[in-house]
C-alpha cells in the first residue's frame, strides 16, 4: 500500500504542499484538481521521483528516500506528454529498453515485447520510427514501455490530456482493462466515474476525498466559487490622452 503521512513540500521556498496524508488502499484513485493545485508533485512523490521536504511516502512500509530504486521498479510513471517518456528510436527498442538488465532471455523479452505491442494496437509498428507515430500512439507506445516492466502500481499524469476525443476514450478503455492499481491525474473528469476514490487537491492540499461524483461536484463548486470571486486585481493606473468617446 502507498501512503502520504504528514507530506509537505516547497520548491524555491514556496511551499506547494501542506501536510498532505492519505493512505492509498483502493484499486482505482483519481486525483483532480486546478492547475498548479500540487497534483504532478504529489504524483512524483509516488514513486519517488520526488522526495518530500518533510513527512514521508512509504510503499508497503518502505520509505521512497532510502528504497527508490526498488520503489520506482514497483510503482510505473506515465506522462501527460509521452514525447518525454519515449527515448528510443523505434517503437520495438523503446518498449525493449525497460527490459534491460531484467536477467530474461532473449526469447522472453521477445515474447513479451510482441505481446505488450500487440495488446495496445501496435503490432506491425516494431520497426517503425516512434517519433513518426501519431499522438495517440506515442501515448499508447508510452503506456506499453511501462506495462511492458510489469509494475505493480501505475500512477498516470494527464495521460490523456494532448490526445483527440477517440484517442482519449482508447486510453481510458486501456488503462480500464489494467489489473494494476491505478493513480489517475486527470482533468477530464469523466473518466473518474468509475473510479473507487477520488482526492480533490486545491492549493496544496487534498480539500475532499470521497467518491467520484461527489468529488467531481466539490471540485466543480470550488471552481465556479473561484470565478464568482476572483482575487482582486489592482486598478489600472490612469493614463493621459483623450477619454474615450
Ligand atoms: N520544478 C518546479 N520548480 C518550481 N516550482 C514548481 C516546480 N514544479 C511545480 N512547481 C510549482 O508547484 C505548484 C504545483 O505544481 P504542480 O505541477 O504540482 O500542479 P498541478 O496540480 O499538477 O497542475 P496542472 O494541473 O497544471 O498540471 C505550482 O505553483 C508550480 O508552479
Ligand atoms: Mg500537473
């Protein structure tokens, strides 16, 4: 299981998270929340990509400061942007890649390479360049060059967030069908319905954490609340000229 006990963490001394907890035991947990509410810096924290400035995340008791190796090998990351994920330059060797060092055969490695390319829709593109793929793909390409390692855990930030309206729904029909438990950053938020539990963050902290749809609601009233009542704006300085007409 991952926890967040007491996680608060600052970045050029500005504290972006405020004594976040929770104990992660659902299957499938979104995370929604305004831009730069802390959701990717919560999310990094997961697999220790991040370590918090104070407070602590522990997988199955295990601290992400002293277990990342073990941890980040546990706990697979994807991002909102799969061109900063896919790092070889075909679609075989960037799913291949993650295998390395994993003490399989090569027949083993190619037996799982083809099976993980065929189950996300992209057997025949082996050989192809990965960067030529369409976004939808790339994402897809992404998603398999993690699966491919078999974590145990899968945390998504905005993996669905560049892609078209098809492409998302493939995505979400894919990440639906995954036996790992699931961390899902999102802002479309009908992807949640779902969903087991769903954490609501707002400006560094988790403001509600419940199901989907009373989450979505909170989240949604928090939002208009904040249009209703921007922050106030200092008056323009006036300037010379001729009034307007
Ligand atoms: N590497 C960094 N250095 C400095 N500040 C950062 C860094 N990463 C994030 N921040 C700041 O921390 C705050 C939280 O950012 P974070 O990326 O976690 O938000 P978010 O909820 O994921 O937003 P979005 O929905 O836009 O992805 C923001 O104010 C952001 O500017
Ligand atoms: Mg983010």
């Amino acid at each position: 299981m991952l926890q967040l006990e007491n996680v608060t963490h600052a970045y050029d001394g500005r504290t972006v998270l405020h004594d976040v907890s929770a104990d992660l035991t659902e299957r499938r947990i979104g995370v929604i929340g305004a831009n730069g509410s802390g959701k990717s810096t919560l999310a990094r924290m997961l697999n220790g990509l991040l370590v918090p400035d104070s407070g602590r995340v522990l997988l199955d008791g295990r601290d992400t400061r002293r277990y990342a190796k073990e941890i980040r090998r546990r706990v697979g990351f994807v991002f909102a942007d799969p061109g900063t994920q896919i790092i070889m330059p075909t679609v075989g060797e960037d799913v291949e890649i993650g295998l390395r060092g994993s003490g399989l055969s090569r027949i083993e490695i190619e037996e799982r390479v083809e099976r993980i390319l065929r189950r996300h829709g992209l057997d025949g593109h082996r050989d192809h360049p990965a960067h030529l793929l369409s976004g939808g793909q790339k994402q897809m390409l992404a998603l398999a060059s993690v699966l491919v390692t078999e974590p145990e855990i899968l945390v998504c930030d905005e993996p669905t967030t560049l892609l078209d309206l098809r492409n998302v729904t493939m995505i979400q029909r894919t990440l639906r069908t995954l036996p790992q438990q699931i961390v899902l950053l999102t802002h479309h938020l009908d992807t949640l319905g779902d969903f087991d539990r769903v954490l609501v963050m707002d400006e560094g902290r988790i403001v509600f954490d419940g199901v989907p749809d009373v989450a979505v609601a909170h989240y949604t009233q928090l939002m208009r609340r904040r249009l209703d009542d921007p922050p106030r704006e200092e008056p323009p300085e006036p300037v010379g000229g001729e009034p307007a007409p």
